[in-house]
C-alpha cells in the first residue's frame, strides 16, 4: 500500500524569502505527502550540505527519484532513507542536498501515516506516544546572526515550564513577546524583529536580560504559572579562531573566561537552558561547563553536534552537554534524526527538537517532538513559519 509511485520536486519560498525545497511523495494507494525543507543561517560547519535550491532539485531528480519511485515504502522510514543515502553516496548529502533529502525522508513520513490514517506523530512514535508534550521555547529578543546591530547573544528565550499544557505555554509565549514590545516601549527602545520574529533591539545583551525578565514577570503575572529563561549564544559565530577568543561588542573572551561567564549567567538569570555556550569544536570547554551548571539547567550542543551520533558520542564520552540540539536538516533524514535521539535518551542527555532560522509553514517539528517525548521544541514564539509549529502542537494536544 505504502509503494511510492511517485516523487515531486519544487522550489518554493521560506520565511526569508529565498527558494527551498519542497517535495510531494505519493504512494501506490494514493496516501500523500508534502514537505519542505527549512535552512539555516548561523549553520554550523559539520552540518550536511544544502546546495542551492534547484541544484539539489536536478541532482534529487537525477539520482534519488529513481531509486524512490516503485522500489521503496514509503511506511518503510529506514528504506527510503537508506535509499536516500545510497542515491547521494556521501557522507554529508553534498551530491543531492541534504535540503533535497530531508524535504523527501519528511514527505514520504507524512504519505505513509496519510496511507495508515493515523496522525504522523503516531506514526512515527508508535501507539504508545502522544500523550506528552514539549515545554515551547519562545524567542523573543535576538540579534546575533538573525539580525543586524542587535544583542551578541543571538536568542533570548522563554520557557514557560509551569504551564498545565502545551497550549497555554503556547499563549504564555506569545504573552511574552507582547510584554518585550510594551517594556521597549516604556523603555523608547525601538525594535523591528530578526529572521525568527523576535524583538531585535539596539541593547546590551546585559540590557537585553533585564527587559526579558521584566517582560517574563508581568507574563507570569498574566498567566499565572512560572516562566523561566533560557540562551541560544550561538558561540561559533562570536568565535575568532586566529585570536583565540570570543568576541562580543564591548570585550573579548577567552575560552576560560567564556565558562566562568556563562556560569555566571546561568546562576543571576536562573538559566533553565544554554544553547551553543561555546564554539563548535569546544568540546572541553562544553564540559566544563557542563561540571559546572548540568546539575541545574540544560547545556544544549546544536553546532556542536549538528544531529550526528558520531558527534553526539563524543560528546557523551568527555561529558560535554547533557542535551543535543535536533534539527532533521542538519544531518539530511528523519532516520538519522531518530537516531541521534535514541543515542542522546539512552546516554541521559535531553533531545530539544529545533526549527531553523530559514522555515516554512511546514509542521513535521512539531510531531517529532510528540513523536519522540521530547522534553522543548524550540519553534519561536510570533509568524506564520512558527505558529504553523505551535498551532499545531495546540491541535495535537486537541486529538483535533
Ligand atoms: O542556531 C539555531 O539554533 C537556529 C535556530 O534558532 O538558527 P539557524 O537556523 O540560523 O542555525
Ligand atoms: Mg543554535
């Protein structure tokens, strides 16, 4: 029944405006699936390839489409991944874009649960899952790489880990941002919004703290339950490998200093979560850190570990992080992705599944989080590309 007979290649828009990959899988039974393929903007370097948009198209339809179309299931996720791999034949998916292959390992998930009648979640977690949902990481002030004369840090988040259910976190991180708009506000601070529509104010990141703490209790006051703090330093990209040290608007730090900061941040800002506190080969410096905080917020390794068990494993091995980043794109296949969080559960380390900066309306995130009970999802707070993610973890929640 879950024959693939026929795979679609398109370029359509992201968030950003540029062209990405969208893919239609559809099986012999008539099951249908369409997904698209987000992108990165502070993308780390062991990540798979995205090549441009119609250049992954050809390659795909050159290479992957035969090796699809009557010869895999697509309720097989393992077979058309396999398949995947074989038709690029890289490591890093650098002949047929992992763009290509992750907009086909998602529609082809989306075409078999089509064909079962079950909700993707479902289907890719078992019978057994639904029943737990992440706490949304919402970002709500950014700068970074996200967008220009804004904080060093590149996401401030809200993580409304009182919330009673995945709804009202929803709304108690749209509530958020809407108090970072009315403190700048008072503040005369104006703001458009970076690439993920969080508020992208000229301030200090230290400045930046205190507007997000203002904002978070007068949300509190609103919703009633507790909201805490969370970072994305994205570290890589503030890193000067020729000096040797991380480089922010005012100072400079080293590796060491780097540590005893973030440290410090976690402890004044009661940090429930610390993405990319340092740069992407750190893995030392990742478990300093993690000896020093892991006992009370979460150290999460995105650049650091790209969604790679290879990666990941090292990682475990030297006690860097105790939490892994998992973004689909990042390593090419929902398979892979899998994986890496199968490998994370069994080690003790928390997967947070991940949008990326680059998105579309497309909602498959939001399943695998249910899908594999993961602890966050970080999919933004405001927009359509995000609330496409949160509106539909509001609907799973429903059974709707
Ligand atoms: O760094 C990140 O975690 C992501 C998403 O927030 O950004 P980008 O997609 O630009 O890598
Ligand atoms: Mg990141």
């Amino acid at each position: 029944m879950t024959l693939v007979t026929d795979v679609r290649l398109r370029r359509v828009l992201d968030s950003r405006g540029n062209p990405t990959v969208e893919a239609e899988v559809t099986t012999e039974s008539g099951g249908f699936g369409r997904a698209a393929a987000p992108s990165g903007a502070s993308t780390g370097e062991y990540e798979a390839i995205e090549r441009p948009a119609e250049e992954a198209i050809a390659k795909a339809r050159e290479l992957a489409v035969p090796r699809l179309e009557g010869q895999v299931y697509a309720g097989d996720q393992r077979g058309v991944d396999a398949a995947l791999r074989a038709a690029d034949g890289t490591e890093n998916f650098s002949e047929i874009g992992a763009n290509s292959a992750v907009a086909i390992s998602m529609a082809a998930a989306k075409a078999a649960s089509d064909v079962l009648g079950a909700p993707l979640y479902q289907h890719l977690g078992g019978a057994f899952r639904g029943d737990e949902y992440p706490t949304p990481l919402g970002n709500v002030v950014g700068g970074g790489e996200h967008a220009a004369d804004a904080t060093d840090i590149q996401e401030f988040l809200a993580a409304p880990v009182g919330a009673p259910s995945v709804t009202e976190a929803v709304f108690a991180n749209a509530a958020v941002h809407g108090a970072v708009h009315d403190v700048l506000a008072e503040r005369d601070l104006p703001a458009g919004k970076g690439d993920e529509g969080a508020w992208a104010p000229s301030v200090s990141d230290a400045e930046a703290f205190a507007i997000v703490a203002e904002a978070i209790d007068r949300a509190e006051d609103e919703v009633g339950f507790e909201i805490r703090m969370g970072l994305d330093v994205a570290a890589s990209e503030m890193w000067d490998a020729e000096s040797g040290v991380y480089e922010y608007s005012d100072t400079t730090r080293t590796s060491e200093e780097q540590v005893d900061y973030v440290a410090g941040l976690v402890d004044d800002h009661d940090l429930v979560y610390v993405e990319d506190p340092l740069e992407e080969d750190d893995f030392e410096g990742f478990a300093d850190l993690t000896d020093r905080v892991g006992d009370r917020t979460l150290v999460c390794g995105d650049d650091l570990f790209v969604t790679n068990v290879e990666r990941l494993q090292r990682g475990i091995d030297e006690g860097a992080g105790n939490s892994i980043l998992v973004k689909p794109n990042q390593i090419g296949t929902l398979s892979d992705a899998f994986d890496a969080v199968e490998l994370a559960r069994d080690n003790g380390y928390d997967a947070v599944i991940s949008h990326r900066s680059g998105e579309t309306e497309d909602t498959t995130i939001a399943h695998l989080a249910v899908a594999t009970a993961a602890p966050f999802i970080k999919t933004g707070a405001v927009g359509g590309e995000r609330t496409a993610k949160l509106n539909e973890l509001i609907r799973i929640e429903e059974n709707a």
